[in-house]
C-alpha cells in the first residue's frame, strides 16, 4: 500500500512530554468500526465497564533498560563526541546501536562512556565499533559482558526517551519510573509497551473484581519502533526483529478463555505483534520464544487478539498502519481526526484508544 496513505497532520502542542497523572486519568477514545455510536471519549479508568467477565488482557512485561549512552571516539588524537541508543542485544557483550552521529564512527574505532561518572565505580565503560550497518547502525563490542556490562550500562545509561521528547526536552530522574509500566520485570527493552503505562494497582483490583483476568507475555522493544517508514510503499520496508516469549502457562490460559467464548484485550501493539506471531492459522497460541518482525498493515488477517487498547501513533508509522489493519484506515483517520480535533495528547506519554476490529480483520466477537 501506498505510505502517504497514513500521512496526518499533528500540531506539536498535541505531543505528550509527560504523563498523565494519575496514569488511570489519561483519556481514553472507544472506537467501534461498526454499531452507534462510533466513538466515546472516557478515561483510562473507564476500562473495565467495556470489558465482560472472562476476557483476558495480555501485557508486555518488558522493562526498559537505560540505554542511551554518551561518550567520546578518541582516532588519531582526535576526539568526537557521540551518543548511541543500545536497541538489540547479540549476545553476553555485543549490542546493535544507533549512533549519532553515526558517521564519527568506523569499525575498529574505540568509544568511552561514562568517564568521570561517579556513579560507575569502574569510571567508563568502553566499547570498539564492531561494524556499522544501515541508517546509522552500529555492533558495539563493550569489555564488559553479562550481568557486569548490565551494572555498567545502569549506572552511566540515560532512559531512553523517543525522539519526539528527547528532542524536546532533556531526560531527569522521573523518567525511570514515568517510563516505565508498574509490573515490568524483564529487562531488555529500549522503549516502553506505553498502553502499559497507564495502568495503575486500583485498576487491577477493579478489573481483577470483574472478573477479568490479567497475563503476561514479554517482546523487548527495540529502539527500531521509532523508526519512520522512509520507502513510498510497505513493501519497501523492512521491519527490526525483536525477541519476544509466550509462556506454555500463559497460552494455555489465553486458548482456554478463547474456548470458552471470551475475548483477547491486547494491551499495546507490541503484545498483540507477539501473540499473532505465536498463533497458528486457527488461532491457537503456540508456546514462543524467538524473534518476530512481524509487520502488520491493512489486509492482514488477525488470529488471536480480539480487542486492541493502544496509545495514538506517528503518522507514517508502522504502528498507524497495524490499527488501520485492526480497525479499518478510514475508522482510524475519522477516530484520530477526532482525537486532534478533542486536543487528546499523543504518542508514548500521550492518551489510549481502545479499538475494537473491523468486520474483515478475522475476529466478530
């Protein structure tokens, strides 16, 4: 499909640089593709009245890592300053990164950061640039590996905001928690599941009285999310894989609500990615651990996931593209036309829309 079709104008006063406080206060606009009415603006706390007994929500356990790193590149006595965006791990001491720029950069280079950090008791962390690859891509091999590269990189590592904060205003200390969903434990991402971030212990309980249950399923994203759709078609691009894993306990209880005639809440794009990536061509949820690229764009078919609460994306994005799959482009130009129009707050820090699928995307529950 031709990319300018998910082109939008956003006025920058409608970009979230903080959250929502309380984070069950921000706004929340249903979507229905068919049935009156089509759209209701509420609040995150509304969620479990749109819920029924016995429906399933998936969170992404993922927890973000600080993974923006500064430092120097010292050749030839000459020394560039540089900052890179860990976003994949390869193995005990190997990471892929972003770098900016990415140019100051080639393989065999050696690049310290965090000298003169207190915080670091080994006082930097060094690395030698590996090999450089496409739009500003580089393998970083550090001299730590393991749990002693993972203290390091927490101790002179900034959270890593999406560009359009970062660009806007300078990372602090709130940030740690801000970004970060209140039942993360699996560290590894370099970007938070956001539909996550507005979940808060007193909406467990309500949803949890309710009957609805709650499971977890782990995809660290990668800084790859952020990425814009640069080719004039979704053909010409190629998704950053990233490893996810659906438990043998957590798809058993997912096919079992499944079977009894309850619904899959998709909690976030990256929870929804995962769980159409463990799921065969009946919809059963297979056990999965691995990498997925899955790239989902208007046409495919959904398998496994029944209802969508996300936040609202880039234009352009891959992310715009999976609901106007989900939910049908033209409900979500309307829904989101509306969302501008209503002054909702967008993208990572920004409001949740909980979107229920179009006729043709496979599920009618």
């Amino acid at each position: 499909m031709r990319v300018d079709l998910f082109d939008f104008e956003l006025p920058e006063d409608r970009i979230a640089l903080r959250p929502a406080v309380p984070r069950d206060g921000a706004r929340m606009l249903v979507v229905r593709p068919q049935g009156e009415p089509p759209r209701d603006d509420l609040v995150v706390r509304d969620l479990p009245r749109f819920l029924r007994p016995g429906d399933a929500l998936v969170f992404n356990d993922t927890r973000v890592i600080p993974a923006e790193l500064k430092g120097t590149r010292t050749r030839n006595g000459n020394i560039a300053h540089i900052a890179v965006t860990l976003h994949k791990r390869v193995d005990a001491s190997h990471w892929r990164a972003f770098a900016r720029p990415a140019k100051r950069l080639k393989p065999g280079d050696r690049v310290s950061f965090g000298h003169g950090n207190s915080a670091c008791l080994m006082g930097a962390l060094d690395a030698t640039v590996m090999a450089r690859g496409h739009g500003g891509e580089v393998e970083l091999a550090f001299d730590l590996a393991g749990g002693s590269l993972d203290e390091a990189v927490a101790a002179v590592g900034e959270t890593p905001l999406p560009p359009y904060i970062s660009s806007k205003r300078q990372a602090d200390t709130n940030d740690r928690s801000d970004y970060q969903t209140i039942y993360a434990r699996q560290e590894g991402a370099v970007a938070a599941p956001t539909a996550g971030l507005h979940f808060t212990k007193a909406l467990f309980r309500e949803l949890e009285a309710r009957g609805i249950s709650h499971h977890f399923v782990t995809l660290h994203v990668g800084a790859g999310t952020f990425l814009p759709v640069k080719s004039n078609d979704t053909t010409g691009h190629e998704m950053h894989a990233e490893w996810g894993q659906v438990s043998a306990e957590t798809a058993d209880a997912l096919n079992h609500a499944r079977r009894a005639g309850n619904r899959i809440v998709a909690v976030g794009t990256t929870s929804l990615r995962l769980l159409e990536s463990a799921a065969n061509d009946e919809g059963a949820i297979q056990p999965f651990t691995g990498e997925t690229d899955i790239f989902i764009t208007p046409g495919y078919r959904f398998r496994a996931v029944d209802l969508l609460l996300t936040n609202f994306h880039l234009p352009r994005s891959t992310l715009y593209m999976l609901v106007a799959a989900f939910s049908g482009l033209e409900t979500m130009q309307s829904a989101y036309a509306h969302a501008i129009a209503e002054h909702y707050r967008f993208y990572s820090f920004g409001d949740a829309c909980l979107l229920h699928p179009c006729q043709n995307t496979g599920h009618d529950r």
